[in-house]
C-alpha cells in the first residue's frame, strides 16, 4: 500500500526515491510529447503567500505541460489570509477545488501545517528561511545532468547562508552522497546556522571549511552555488545595504576557477553575478530555470500516482 505523501524537505525522499524522480525528468526532458496528456482533467492550486517568479511560474508551466489546470493566488493580499482566515482553512478549501497543492510561505513550517490539514498532497515551494525542496531537486538534476554525478564533488556556497532556504536544503540532499565536501563562503553575519553546522555537517561528519574570500575558494571547487543576499529576510535596510554587495562574481573571479566548474544560482539575482558571466559556459543558472520545469512535472506525477495508489 502506498499511502499519500507530502513533500516539505528533501529528506521526504529516500535517495532512491529522488533518484527516480530524477530519472523521470531526464525522460521528459527527451520526450515531452508522451506527457502532454498525463494530467487532463486535474487541477494544481498555486498559493503564495510570499511574491516569486520561477517557483509559481514554473510549477504552472509544470502542470500545464502536463495538460492539466492551475488556480490559486499569488500573494497573501489576494488571498481570505489578509481577511485573517488560517493556512489550515486555506488548505481544506483548496482541498475541495484541486488534487494538488504547492504552498510558498514567509513563516517557517506553514506548508507543514497545511499538509496536516490537506486531503491533497502538499508541496513545500519554500517556508521562510527554512527549506525549498523542489529547488534542490532542480539544483540535484542540474548537477548530475550537466557533472554527470552527485558524488565526489567540492562545493561552494556563497552569500546569504544564514537565512538562504535554497543553501540548507542543498545540504540536506548533498550530504547523502559519498565524497561530498563543502566551501562555505560568507561574511561573519550571514554564516550557516548553527543547527546546520552542528547537527547536519558535523553530526554526520561531512568535511567543509568556512571562509570569507571567495577568491580563496574558487580554485578548489567543482561547484559554486551563488545566492543574493536577501533584502526580506532583513530587519533594517541599514544592515542590507552593508551586506548585499559583499561578493561580485565577474569575469576576473571566473579566471581564478578550473575549465570544469560550474555556477549555479537559484535566481533572482541582484548584483552577486556580474551579466558578464552570462556568456561564459561554466554558467549554468538559466539551464539550471528549465530543468527545474522538468523536475516539478516529475514531483507532480510521482506525488499523484502514490495519492492514487491503493492495495
């Protein structure tokens, strides 16, 4: 028997479940045609309390390859929440409306209790500063479309580490993977918290180093995953605009890396990369916006195929 599931974390899915939805992806990515009509008839219902352009937009074109329908809202003033209705009543409406749900939230552990509430499988598309599963499976497709593996690499994660959502679930993924080391590159007030520091990285004694330069690191690294500095994660303008300029990567950087690194960035950007970068190969973050359409069709259809699954 197969039971409904949710996806809040990466750590939802066993590597070989991940593994499988990876491979469901690559499949479509060779031939979308043969799921065109997988999902007519069913409803994905978008809610996001917080603004985005990929997520939202990629989970709607995610549904919509897959010839079903999207509804929902996408900020939280054009919801009943701004009337002051609960994520838990949201939830079990929406149940009534759609056989899917993805839910972007600013309080941590909101998408959480929504799935304990939902008679639809949930979808976590990011909860503060906390996770964002369906992004580190479109970073882990990625890497091993484009390496050709997910084991035995150094990887460099640089900018906001403290409250990038897009960093802590990379890390739970990647540390199941053998040989993996890490490069945390940071300023002293944006550095991993310590709950991923010490019950993550040590606890299941993965090797990484923290460092401030960049420079120091590039040479070292197989990947590096650049995230912006966060203006809403922010509680005064004053310490954002110290911050959001910390590190630059321009074509000058670039030429302290090997041939064979690759840049990846979960996106928005700000001004961490320079659009000089765009241009080189080794940058991989608009490739990185495709696959994650792919990966999310893949998410969706696993998710609806164990909700229909029964004894």
């Amino acid at each position: 028997m197969q039971f409904m599931r949710h996806l809040m974390s990466p750590l939802d899915l066993s590597v070989g479940e991940l593994n499988d939805i990876l491979d469901l992806a690559c499949d479509i990515e060779a031939n979308p045609k043969a799921y065109a009509h997988k999902c007519d008839g069913l409803k994905l219902a978008t809610l996001f309390y917080e603004p985005s352009t990929r997520t939202r937009l990629s989970f709607e074109a995610a549904m919509m390859n897959l010839g079903g329908n999207v509804l929902g809202f996408s900020s939280a003033a054009s919801s009943s929440a701004s009337k002051g209705e609960s994520v838990s009543d949201t939830i079990r409406m929406v149940s009534c409306y759609a056989d899917i749900c993805a839910m972007r939230h600013p309080k941590e552990g909101a998408p959480l209790v929504a799935s304990m509430k939902s008679s639809i499988p949930v979808i976590n598309a990011g909860d503060g500063g906390h996770q964002h599963p369906t992004q580190t499976l479109t970073d882990l497709m990625t890497i091993r479309s484009l390496k050709g593996r997910l084991d035995n690499l150094t990887i460099g994660l640089c900018g906001d580490l403290k409250f990038g959502r897009t960093v802590h679930s990379l890390i739970h993924a990647m540390i199941r993977y053998p040989n993996v080391r890490f490069i945390l590159i940071s300023p002293e007030e944006l550095r991993i918290p310590s709950y991923i520091r010490e019950d993550v990285l040590q606890k299941n004694n993965i090797p990484f180093e923290e460092v401030v330069r960049l420079e120091e690191a590039l040479p070292k690294l197989d990947l590096l995953y650049m995230t912006r500095v966060q203006r809403e994660r922010f509680f005064n303008e004053e310490d954002y605009v110290r911050m959001k300029d910390f590190y630059i990567l321009d074509k000058k950087k670039m030429a302290l890396a090997g041939p064979d690194m690759l840049v990846l960035h979960p996106l928005p950007r700000v001004n961490e990369i320079s659009v000089e970068v765009d241009d080189d190969p080794r940058a991989v973050y608009f490739k990185q916006v495709q696959y994650g359409v792919y990966v999310r069709m893949a998410l969706i259809l696993t998710l609806l195929k164990w909700r229909d699954t029964t004894c």
